[in-house]
C-alpha cells in the first residue's frame, strides 16, 4: 500500500526535521478512535514511523560505510540528538492514547503486546543517555573501522589481511595474526576505557527505569516474551555437552592433517588439506552475478528481488579503509527495500556473507506486504527467528555454488566449502555460548564489569571452558581481548544468544531440504511471510522446526553435520 506521507520512489522526506514530523504527529495525538477509525490511524502513524526509521537507517548506513567522514556524523548526530528524542516522545503519546483507548487493531494482537511494553519502558530522563550511548557506538566503529595493518610495505585493512589466514604457509599465517593482534592490541587501553563508559551508562540507564540491572530492561526492550535467561543458561550446558566434544574431535583431525602438536589461533582456518584456499571469483561482477544464479534456483523470486538490488545499488560491498567492520542487512522502511553492507576479500566467507546477508534480505522483501510498521520492521521482529532466515540460506543454498549449477566451485571444492561450512557451524555455538554467557555475566555484575582489566580475566575464563582445543600459550593478551573484537558486546548488548538459537532453527530446516528440498524452501519462505505477527514456537513450527535448546534437540543437528563431514571428508580423499 502506497504510503500515506510521500510516494515509495520519491526520497524528499529524507531532509525532514522535527519541524516537519510535528504537524502530523499532532493530528495523530489530537484524533478521537474508534471502532471504524482506529485502523486508518495505526496506518497513518505506520507511515510517519516508518519515514523517522528510514531517516536514522540511512544515516546509520553512511556512518558505516565512511567511518571518518565528519559531515556524515555531524548529521548522523544531529538526528539522534535532535529529531529522533522527539519522535520517540511523540509516539510515547500516541502509543498511551491507543492503549487507553482499549481497542484492538484487526490482526495486531502480538504487535499490541509489544508496543504496551515498549510503552511501560519508556524513559524521557535516558533520552539523552541514549544519545550519549549512540555516539560512543559510533565511536566504537570508529576506533575499530580505523585500524590498519602494515603487510610487506603495504597498508590493509583487516578484511585485507583475512586472506592471509588461509595460506598454507604455516609461517605467513603466523605472521599476519602477530601483525593483526599487535595492531588491535594498541587499542587495548582505549577500547577498555570506551566499554567503561558504556556500561556505566547502560547501568544507570536501568536504574532510571527501577530495574536492577542492565539485563532485565533489555530483555523486555527485546521482547523475549518466548524464553528467560535461565533457558539460555540451558542451552549453554547443552552446547558444553554436545558440541565442544564435536569440535575437539574435528580439531582433532586438523590437528593430524596439518601434523602440529597443537591447534594455534593461525591454523584454525586454513585449509588442512594444504591446497590452496579457495577463490571462488575474480571480480564484484562475477561475485553478483553468481549469486543471483544461485539464488534463482533457491527460488525465482529471489533471483527478481537480489537483480532489484544489484539495479538500484543497495549493496555495498567492496572493502576499503574507513569502513566499519562486519557485514549486515538492514531495510529502509519507506521504500520496503533492504541495503546489504560487507566488505569482500574475495574469499569463500564472502560466499557465504552474502548468502547469509541476502536471506535477511530476502526476508526483508516477503515481509513487506503485511500492512503495519509493527508487523514487518527490523526493530519488532524476533532476531531469533531474523537469523534462521540468513542461516537457513546459507545451507539450503549451498548445493547450488556447483559450476554444475552456474556457481562457484567445482563438485571437489563445493566439498571443501561445505566442510568449512559445517565445521565453522560447529565452532560457532561454543563461541555464541561464551559470547553470551559473558554478556551476561557482564549485566549480573556491573558494580565490577565497567573494568575492562575485569572483563579480560572472566573473558580468559569462559574461553577455557568453551574454546579449550584451540592452544594460546604465551598468547594470553590476544585471547584475554578477543572480546574487543566482538562488536556486538559494545554496540548490540545482549544481542548473540539469537545467532546460536537460529543456527539449530536453521540445521533443521537443512534436514528437512536433504529430505524434500521444494517442501522445506516452501515452509522456509511462508514462516518469512509472517514478519512479527506471531511468536518465536510458532515461526519455528511453520519454518520445520523445533524451538527447543535441549541436549537431545541439539544432537540430532549435530549428529547430522557430523555425518555429513565424514562423507564429504571421505569424498575428498578419493
């Protein structure tokens, strides 16, 4: 439906003010509802909503992609400290004058739960404690977005150096991890100094709304209404049980290919085999082209909607300095569209990059004919679910990166990619686990977790305990601030847990497509088409899954990703 302020192709709202947003805000506030009006309104604010998110996106996105281009943070800042704390009073009135009124939108049953928390949470006194959190985000990706690396004379970035960690040459490999380590350890002080800052204001963020810690406010701005904090704890121990035997038994295995004594940080992702990593393309153009052949045989419409993307330059996706590290999908709400963000080192990751990035964006496209901001924007769905959308089309994708299929790789280096696919899915969860039972230790501690001397010991600690077949003797500083490098843990707080939730949601929809690969990809896309409107057991249910984090649940992904490497291992080996 066409929107309500301005026209889908038509981008003059992007230089709006709160001067411009207030008019309407004020005829939404002063409306009397209804029975036979209440759903024109909630299209209306919709609409004005989705003009303020699509405003902050793509300043957002600009911060990212020119992390040193002062006009771009003068006007990122500009509108959260200007626009955005007005626009979010203003909807604090509206969302009281739909909750007094005590009617029920047609079909916003779980949107409506969500907005009455939203409602219950909101502070006017941390507005500008948010701004202040904001700014020290982008000073995050900043500090981190700056670092670069002298390799042979020459100046890279870390997505730069990422290559060199898959050449055979034991001796290069170890190089380039002391040349990284070093250069990211000079920040040390700085990076502790800046998560100092962070915590503290987060901490009395919390305070101000009355809760105890960090941990209880964000669970609820996070509407995990489906699981608690101790589910999390369970699924911690399942992964301690389950998954770090499977991962020493494929380190194991490295181990006796590459004949070392020990797995070092260096050799955890080369390619054991000794042959030579692989490059799946010469050229961005090559790159893209590839992948719409491949999602085409995913499923057509995604081959339409990936070209819409490649037509209308909503991919960035070349590496250069000054660009904030990671890759994400995010959508401009207004235009219904997504913008993918990575940087390529021409590498077999950047494959499965943008896969991962094009299910969020391909998530982003199905859900964009469900009417309400609420329904289908990023902010209100459950990134527990976001995620089996990007996980799932890595590996449902994955059997069309043959040359056979217009892809990628021949039918013995699609072995090998899918090897490193799966062992890397195996080597995630420990990693999700200590990610997140740090975090929340960090929020049960936080008379002591602003230290950041503090947070490297319980970092050591918990990376023992879920990482112990990779070998950092004499290597402490590295590992003890590893977690510097996790953005998340600065700029997303809390946000992991969903990442390893996905991940078995996703080794399940994989399954069922070894099972009936048209039945799963058609649960698949209809679970997308449901956006927000229905809860995490149920999107699950609909996409072939379980939403269980139980031992026994987790086996049986891993007893098949474990299969799966032994077949393809003795596939290579013929």
């Amino acid at each position: 439906m066409e929107n309500v302020f301005v026209k889908n192709d038509n981008l003059d709202f992007l230089n709006w003010k709160w001067i411009d947003f207030a008019p309407h805000y004020e005829k939404l506030a002063a409306s009397h509802l209804a029975e036979n009006n209440v759903d024109r309104w909630l299209k209306e604010w919709s609409d004005l909503i989705s003009i303020a998110d699509e405003i902050y996106t793509r300043l957002f996105v600009a911060t990212t992609q020119y992390t040193s281009d002062e006009k771009i943070e003068n006007a990122f800042n500009d509108f959260i400290e200007n626009v955005q704390p007005e626009i979010k009073k203003a909807d604090q009135k509206l969302k009281q004058l739909l909750i007094q009124s005590k009617l029920h939108p047609t079909a916003f049953e779980l949107p409506l739960k969500k907005l009455i928390t939203e409602y219950s949470l909101f502070s006017e006194v941390n507005l500008p404690l948010l701004v202040e959190e904001q700014k020290l985000c982008t000073e995050y990706n900043k500090l981190i977005g700056g670092i670069t690396f002298l390799w042979n004379g020459e100046e890279r970035t870390s997505t730069e150096m990422f290559p060199l960690f898959l050449e055979p040459d034991r001796a290069i490999r170890e190089k380039a991890w002391r040349i990284t380590t070093e250069g990211r350890l000079a920040k040390r002080a700085e990076l502790n100094e800046l998560w100092g800052k962070l915590l503290r204001l987060r901490s009395q963020i919390a305070k101000n709304q009355g809760f105890d810690n960090f941990r209880s406010l964000s669970w609820l701005q996070k509407f995990r209404f489906d699981y608690t904090p101790e589910d999390c704890m369970t699924f911690h121990a399942a992964i301690e049980q389950v998954v770090v035997p499977a991962v020493k038994r494929v380190n194991q295995r490295r181990q006796a290919k590459l004949g070392v004594s020990t797995i070092r940080p260096w050799d955890n992702m080369v390619d054991p085999n000794g042959t030579e990593p692989l490059k799946p393309f010469e050229s961005a153009d090559e790159f893209l082209s590839k992948i719409k052949t491949i999602l085409a045989q995913v499923d057509p419409t995604f081959r339409d909607h990936y070209q819409q993307m490649i037509d209308e330059d909503l991919l960035d996706v070349a590496a250069r300095k000054n660009k904030a590290p990671g890759a994400y999908s995010l959508g401009y709400a207004v235009s219904r569209k997504p913008f993918i963000f990575m940087s390529s080192s021409g590498t077999h990751e950047d494959v499965q990059t943008m896969l991962h990035e094009g299910g969020h964006a391909m998530h982003e496209f199905l859900r964009q004919k469900l009417e309400y901001f609420h329904d289908r924007a990023e902010n209100y769905l459950p990134f527990e679910f976001a995620e089996v959308a990007s996980m799932s089309m890595e590996l449902i994708a994955a059997p069309y990166t043959t040359k056979q299929h217009g892809g990628f790789y021949t039918e013995q280096e699609y072995a090998r990619s899918t090897i490193t696919q799966l062992e890397d899915m195996l080597k995630f969860w420990p990693y999700m686990a200590l990610v997140d039972h740090f975090q929340h230790w960090i929020y049960e501690n936080e008379a002591i977790s602003w230290d950041g001397e503090v947070c490297e010991k319980k970092w050591a600690e918990l990376w023992d305990r879920y990482m112990p077949s990779i070998d950092y003797s004499g290597l402490e500083d590295a590992k003890n601030t590893y977690w510097h490098r996790q953005s998340h843990i600065f700029t997303s707080p809390l946000y992991y847990i969903e990442y390893g939730m996905a991940q078995l949601g996703a080794a399940q929809v994989w399954a069922n497509s070894l099972v009936d690969q048209k039945g799963a990809i058609t649960a698949y896309t209809d679970a997308l088409k449901l956006g927000s409107t229905v809860g995490l057991p149920q999107l699950f249910e609909t996409a072939g899954a379980d939403f269980k984090f139980d031992a026994a649940t987790l086996k049986r992904s891993i007893d098949l990703i474990e299969k799966t490497l032994l077949d393809l291992e003795e596939k290579l080996e013929k």
